[in-house]
C-alpha cells in the first residue's frame, strides 16, 4: 500500500539519519560531495525537500555562516532538523516546493538531495525553471539523487507508480510515496529544457548520482 508522502516520513523519522547514512548507498559520501560542489561564495541557500537536513549537516561545516531557506512537506522532519542547528540562520518552510514562490535571483545556489525521484518529468521540468529564476546570475543548482541508467527501468517505475495508484484510487496530483527513478540522460535533457547554461554529470556511487547545473553570469 502507497503512504501519503508525509506520513510516509513522518512515520519513519526517529531512524531516518540512521538509515540515510548506513543503509542508502552513496548518501554518506554525497552529503559531504554536495558540500564540497557548492560555490564557497554561496551566502543565500535554497533546500528543496531538506528533510531533516543530512545535506546541511554537511553544508554547515564549509559554509558556517550560510542563510539557508529549507522546504519540505514533512513537519516531523523540519522539527528534527531545528533541534539539530538552534543556532543557524535557518528560514523553514513547511509545504510543497511545487506550490511556493521561490522569488526572482535571490539564491546563488539551490540544492536538492533524495526528494525528486518522486515525480515526474513535466513536474520536475517547471519546477527547474523557477529554479533557475530564483538563481542569481552566475548561480548554481547541485541536485543529489536515486537516478537509473537504463530507460526500461524508469518506465517500468512510472509504469508500476501508475498501475499502484489506479489500484488504490488515489487521485491525480496528491503525493504518495514511491520511487520513480529518472535516467541520468533524461534527468540532463530536463535541466536543459529548463535553460540552465551549464548541465553535467559529476559523481556516482551505485544509483546515487550528483547533477550540477550552472546559470551563466551572461
Ligand atoms: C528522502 S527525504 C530527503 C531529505 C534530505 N534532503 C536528505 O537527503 O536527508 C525526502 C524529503 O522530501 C520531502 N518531500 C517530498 N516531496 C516534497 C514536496 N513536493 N515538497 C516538499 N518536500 C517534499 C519529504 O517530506 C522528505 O522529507
């Protein structure tokens, strides 16, 4: 049975950092790669689907004094991720990413980290474009996640998510949780199609693969 997305998370959250960095292959090391790929010049940070902020653990230690603004649907994950850092400069924002106005060249990076492999093209399409609206010139996107090679093995994730939801009635555009992993080329087309300037591949351990997408200081 399909979980609401969070109550999915929110039922797990006491073992989630556990579990992130024991069980999930290439998390522990990416968390710190992410740290390591964002500009050091970065002042403003966007976190989409920060969680209880594994990534900002990691953020904190290279970017000390960083202002960083965190989105997730996920009370119960944002609770953990206050407690952890009292004392951060850190704005958190309890709703979906697809629904809040990220503002017009505000960040000089936006990251994810294991939250998209939930959605589909066209959804991860728009919300890259206000991504790169929400960039300063010069900005940088670095997005972590569970991503395929294989294009038989995505459409059998967005087949299967399709055929589940059917079985379960669950209505179009609510969020519940099942991975749909995207292929590294499709995930490369889709921040193209969004106009980032710059698009790469640039570190892999098992299906744990890291984007970085750049937008030109023009
Ligand atoms: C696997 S966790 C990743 C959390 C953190 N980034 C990390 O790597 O530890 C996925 C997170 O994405 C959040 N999430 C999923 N869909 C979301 C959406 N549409 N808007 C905001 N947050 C979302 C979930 O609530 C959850 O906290």
């Amino acid at each position: 049975m399909l979980e609401k997305m969070s109550d999915f998370f929110t039922t797990r959250v006491a073992g989630y950092d556990q579990h992130m960095l024991n069980n999930v292959a290439g998390c522990k090391e990416g968390y710190i790669k992410m740290a390591e790929l964002l500009p050091k010049a970065t002042a403003n940070l966007l976190d989409l689907g920060c969680g209880t902020g594994l990534e900002l653990d990691e953020i904190f230690k290279t970017h000390p004094h960083i202002k960083v603004a965190g989105i997730d649907l996920t009370e119960a994950m944002l609770d953990v991720l206050k407690k952890k850092h009292p004392d951060k400069d850190l704005t958190l924002i309890h709703t979906s990413y697809f629904d809040y106005d990220f503002g017009i060249e505000k960040y000089e990076a936006v990251i994810s980290f294991q939250t998209l492999h939930h959605y589909s093209h066209e959804q991860k399409i728009k919300l890259y474009s206000r991504v790169y609206t929400a960039l300063k010139p010069g900005g940088r996107y670095i997005e972590c996640d569970y991503m395929v090679t294989e294009q038989e093995v995505e459409d059998f994730y967005f087949k299967e998510n399709e055929r589940i939801r059917k079985e379960q009635n669950i209505p179009d555009g609510e969020f519940y949780h099942y991975d749909t992993p995207c292929t590294i080329d499709n995930q490369l087309k889709m921040l193209r199609l969004a106009k980032f300037d710059q698009v790469d591949m640039v570190w892999r351990k098992e299906n744990t693969t890291i984007l970085v997408a750049d937008k030109a200081i023009k």
